[in-house]
C-alpha cells in the first residue's frame, strides 16, 4: 500500500505510514492517516497527515488535499465528543520558518478549553488601503496563475 504513494526512506510519518514505527491510529482511509501527537499540547492532540510525503500543502495534489480536510472535520468532531472540549484549532504549519518540525505535510486538531493557556503570539496589525490593492490585485492574479490542474473544475 505505501509503496503507491512518494515515500522518503527518512521520514518518521513516512515510517509510521509503513508500519515500521507503531502509532496510536485513530483513523485511517485509502490516502490519509490520523494518530495521537506523541508531544500532545493538550489531551487529544492528533495529527492527521496524507500518506504520501509531500513536505509542503502546495505539492499535495488536490483530491488528497480535499480527503485531509474530510478526515480533519471527522476526526476533529470525534476528539471534540470524547474530550468534551469546548473548540480546537486545526493547525497546518507550512514551512520551517511557519513552525513546521517534520517535512511531511501534517494537520494538528489541538482541543481548546478555557484559561488552558494555549496559544500563540497574534499581533494584528493594521491593512493600509493603498498596499491593501496592491497586494489583492497581485494574489489574486498569481491564484488565477497558479489554478492546480488536479483541482476540480471550479477550482
Ligand atoms: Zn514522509
């Protein structure tokens, strides 16, 4: 099974895709994998990641991208009812400079409560108008550029 999808002989989600390291598996479909984060932030951290070894979202081909956010939405309600937690974050660091610690694509699902001390530096700035155009116009020109063949039509 694993040998269908681009594998990296180094890769500890890699290994565990394959077997050769044991995981707490939660759920698993033909493309995709969900397990307990070994470094749990809070009780019910998962990562859901695709099997194959893409190191960033971009390279993942579409289909496999929109079965990860089907198997989030799954997972996430599942360790919502079992924790009773009161939200989550679902959490995709893209890139080491983004926090990323392991080059394969991966969704953290991290239960929420009150006061549990969570959290992460949001330091909201302010949109200036004028580069405000600037930058809408040119993403939104390199996103009609950049439309993924594997994407549905409408995509
Ligand atoms: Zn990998």
């Amino acid at each position: 099974m694993s040998n269908v999808y681009p594998s990296n002989p180094d890769c500890i989600f890699c290994k565990i895709v394959a077997g050769e390291i044991p995981c707490h598996k939660v759920y698993e479909c033909s493309n995709v994998l969900a397990f307990l984060d070994i470094g749990p932030l809070s009780e019910g951290h998962v990562l859901v990641i695709p099997k194959g070894h893409w190191e960033t979202l971009e390279a993942v081909p579409a289909p496999i991208v929109a079965e990860c956010a089907i198997v989030c939405k799954r997972v996430g309600r599942a360790v919502a009812k079992v924790t009773g937690c009161a939200g989550w974050n679902l959490l995709q660091n893209n890139g080491a400079v983004a926090g990323q610690e392991v080059p394969h694509v991966h969704f953290h699902i991290i239960p929420r409560a009150e006061g549990d001390g969570l959290g992460y530096r949001w330091n909201a700035g302010a949109l200036d108008q004028d580069r405000a155009g600037q930058l809408r116009d040119a993403i939104a020109a390199a996103a009609d550029e950049l439309a993924d063949q594997t994407a549905p039509q409408e995509l």
